[in-house]
C-alpha cells in the first residue's frame, strides 16, 4: 500500500477480529515508532506492547472512552519520559504507527485516558510516576461495522488559504 493509499483508506477501528497479530507485525508496528521524528531527536518515548488477555481485558474495564481495548489482540501504551513537547512527539509515533498498522491490516483507535483511569492504568503496567502516559493504542485485524468513505472531513476550501490567511487556494487542475 503506498503511503497516501494508507492515508486516505484509514480510519478509526473500534472492533477486532479475534486473529492473533504476529511478533513480526508487532515488531514493524513498533519499529515504525522508533523511526518517527522527534524534537530534537530526543526519543523521549517508551512503548508498552501488552499482549496478556487478562490485561488487556482489564484496560478495557479502566479506559471507559476506550472499553473496546478489551477486544484487541495487541495494546500498546504510549509513554513520553522528559520532553519539551510530549505530544507533538507522541503523536509523530502514533500516526506512523497507525498507519504502518492499517498498510497489514489492522486497525486501531486512539483513546483518551483522564485523571484517575491514568493513575491506574500507570499502576497495572508499572509505568514511573514522572512520565506521561499518552494513550494505549488497541491493535486487531480491523472489523468494519460501517463500510463506507469513512467520517467526513470539511472540504479543502475551507482549511486552506492561498499566500494569505482568508484567500481562497486555487488548483490548476
Ligand atoms: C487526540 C484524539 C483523541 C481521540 N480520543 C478518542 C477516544 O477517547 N475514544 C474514541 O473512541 N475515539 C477517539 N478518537 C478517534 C476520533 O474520534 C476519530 O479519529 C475521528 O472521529 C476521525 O475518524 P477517523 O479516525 O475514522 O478518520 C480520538 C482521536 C484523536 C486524534
């Protein structure tokens, strides 16, 4: 799959088929993490890949904006360690890593992890007390309930300017 093809087909997967995902898919998930750019190359991350049912059953239970982790094959928890911008770099990873993930077949979603849920979720994977938990990503061979274009975007005219902020961009073709 080329990278734009990966691009425009990805989209948010909340469902999972129960197909295991191989050391060697994991492994390219994670070394297209380790290859993202990042402020001043710091590398300020750690990726926690939990493949245990019984914890990823139990982050389901904790992240309630994200209680479809509990049917995922793979969770990988995202953890910034000192960094100036935790999640500019965090997210150069993510995204690499979705879509690397989507190119094999798999699907993800990016759960959002607030106050308590992120001191316990840090306590059930032993994650120091100093660094940043961003998010766990679910990863499973994707189940698309709606097929489909996928959720809309606003159209490019709306999001682009030409030299100035306000002037329409306009396209030769
Ligand atoms: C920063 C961020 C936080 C998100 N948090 C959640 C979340 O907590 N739970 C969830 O189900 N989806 C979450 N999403 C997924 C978005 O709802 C989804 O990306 C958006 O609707 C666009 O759909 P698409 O990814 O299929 O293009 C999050 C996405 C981003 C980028």
């Amino acid at each position: 799959m080329d990278v734009f093809n990966a691009i425009r087909t990805r989209r948010t997967i909340r469902d999972f088929t129960d197909a295991p995902v191989s050391d060697a898919v994991l492994h390219k998930i994670l070394q297209a993490a380790r290859w993202a750019p990042s402020s001043s190359n710091t590398q300020p991350w750690h990726f926690i890949a939990v493949r245990d049912a019984d914890t990823i059953k139990r982050l389901g239970e904790i992240c309630t904006q994200g209680s479809f982790i509990g049917k995922s094959q793979v969770a990988i928890a995202v953890v910034m360690g000192e960094t100036r911008r935790p999640q500019l770099d965090a997210g150069r990873a993510l995204q690499q890593m979705e879509l690397v993930a989507w190119s094999e077949g798999l699907g993800t979603c990016f759960v959002g992890i607030r106050g308590e849920q992120q001191d316990e979720v840090k306590s059930l994977l032993g994650i120091p007390e100093d660094m940043e938990l961003i998010t766990v990503l679910p990863f499973g061979y994707r189940i698309m309930r709606e097929p489909g274009t996928g959720t809309p975007r606003k159209p490019m005219s709306e999001i682009t300017h030409g030299e100035k902020f306000g002037q329409a961009l306009t396209f030769a073709d």
